[in-house]
C-alpha cells in the first residue's frame, strides 16, 4: 500500500473514533505526519509504508513534541526490512512504539488492545503480578515449582513476581499450570518511555531564528528548537507552551499561519508567528503577527505576552 492511502487510512480510523484530527500537509520530511485529540488523548503519529525508514533523528524529536504537549508518540506502519509487521503486537524504534496498520485500527474501532510487544531476544508480555502472587500464596506453590514448569531460574520468577516481562512462551507455561490468565494488555496510546531532551542545536538554524530564540530567552522564555515539524519551536514560561513559527521574507506567512493555526487546535495550546517586517496585518487566522524589531523593542517577557494578548484573534 502507498503511503499516502496509508495516511488517508490512518486518519479515517482517527476520525471515525472521535478524535479531532489535524489537516493534513504536503510537507514531507516531518517527524509526524498527524495530530489528533480525543478527551485527555493526544497523539502524534508518524505513518510510514517501511518502519525502517524511521531515523533515530525524528525519533528524539517526535519523543520531545510529545512530552511537551503532554502527548503520546506512534509510528503505524506495514512492514520492515524482515517482513510484515504482525497484528496484535507492540514493536518499538528508538524508544517510539510502533504497531501494524491493521492493529491500530483493531485497537481503535474494536477496543481489542495488543497483548505481545516486540524487544531483543524475541516477543515478551507483561504479567498480572498481583495474581500470580496471589495464585502463588493461595496454593502454596513454591519458587522452585514455578520455575520449573516455566523452565526458568527462581530468580527469575522472583523478578517475574517484581514486574519483569515473560517470553510468550513462559507466560502460557505459567498460565496453563496456574489455570488462570496472567497476560495483561499494553495501552500503545500510554507507551511512552522516557527519554533524554533533545539538544537544542543552534548551529542548525537560520540566522534569524536563530537571533530571534536567544532575544525570546533573553527575556525569560525556555525555547526548544524543532527541526522535523511545521512549526520552528515550543516557546515556554511557567505553565504556558507557545507553538512557534518563524516564516522568513520567501515564505508565505498565510500557509505557516494556517499549518500553526490547525495544529494549536488539536494540540489546544497558543501559538505565534514571528516575521522579520511588520506588516499592516496584526494576526492570521487567529495566530499573532510579531516583527523582529517589536521584539527586540521588548522590555521584558510581560511586554511580548501583551502583544500577542492583543493581537489573538
């Protein structure tokens, strides 16, 4: 299947459960490819024909949108270098889960969840570990015995007990002796390890934008560069995240207003455009126009939060 029907399928299961789902953009290179909010559910998910295509770069960056939109990060794909991706499992890249087309949307429309996640060394559950403590202690089975019908070290059905994940093997072993099920789902949308802050690299930047975060954070912003998304940037202070964009004298502010503009409503955050000229136009689409040389007028952080206030449509 092509890409692009991909995404197409992609959304329309998005849509179809109720979420609010971002418009989509020819932009290609982006570390996500759609937006979408239902209830306290936020995703951004990255929809690719060969998940191998996914690089470690838009990884730490689709890691760092997500956590600081307080969101969940997803890869949906087909296949990867070694064949198809199976149905019913959770795969991961680079700290990002990654599930197969037809589970996603398993998932979404019929509420059935994925019991197996992929790791090194083959396909792991997680286990019930309250009821196999208690299966344990009801019948007073001993380390030993447990160990032996799963053919595993007490030491290891010790960490079994602790919340270690089983092989798919020693899990049925231990559920088939015990006579009761011990495997438990994984959420994908709540699959989100941690990970390290990206590294906010200057040296990658444009001159402009460049000049134009260091004057944000001058005056009190915390500004974290974006590098695979529509948007240039989260602007930060206390408890409000700002999205971003910088559009230079070549681009069209009218199209980085509208792909900012959808984004902030499904993300439900604020967002600005700085431009290097002012112009007669104080907002698009709701999303404020900022010059460079307002800002660098600037006093101090409550004077840029006074212009955008004003200037919100």
């Amino acid at each position: 299947m092509k890409r692009e029907r991909l995404i197409d399928e992609v959304r329309g299961a998005l849509a179809k459960t109720g979420f609010f789902v971002s418009e989509r953009h020819a932009e290609r290179g982006l570390c996500f490819d759609i937006v979408a909010r239902r209830d306290r559910t936020l995703l951004f998910v990255k929809v690719l024909a060969n998940v191998d295509a996914f690089a470690k770069g838009n990884a730490d960056e689709l890691r760092m949108i997500a956590r600081t939109l307080e969101g969940a990060p997803l890869v949906v794909g087909e296949r990867s270098g070694t064949g198809p991706l199976e149905d019913g499992v959770i795969y991961s890249r680079f700290g990002v889960p990654i599930l197969a087309r037809q589970t996603f949307v398993e998932f979404l429309e019929d509420g059935v969840p994925p019991f197996v996640f992929s790791a090194p060394g083959g396909l792991y559950v997680r286990l019930d570990t309250e009821a196999l403590r208690r299966a344990r202690e009801e019948r007073q089975i001993s380390l030993g015995t447990l160990a032996d019908v799963a053919g595993v070290s007490r030491r290891t059905i010790q960490m079994y007990l602790e919340g270690m994940s089983a092989t798919v093997d020693i899990a049925t072993r231990l559920e088939e002796f015990l006579g009761e099920p011990l495997v438990v789902p994984v959420d994908p949308f709540a699959f989100t390890p941690s990970a390290a802050v990206v590294l906010e690299d200057f040296a990658r930047l444009a001159r402009f934008e460049r000049d134009l975060f260091r004057r944000l954070e001058r005056l009190g912003y915390e500004v974290l560069p974006t590098i695979r998304c529509p948007f240039e940037a989260f602007t930060q202070h206390e408890a409000t995240t700002l999205l971003t964009g910088v559009s230079s004298p070549d681009a069209s502010v009218e199209r980085k207003a509208a792909i900012v503009s959808n984004l902030g409503r499904v993300v439900e955050r604020d967002a600005v455009l700085f431009v290097e000229r002012r112009t007669v136009r104080m907002s698009i689409r709701g999303i404020p126009l900022i010059a460079r040389e307002e800002l660098r007028k600037a006093r101090d952080l409550d004077a840029v939060e006074e212009l955008i206030a004003e200037r919100k449509g």
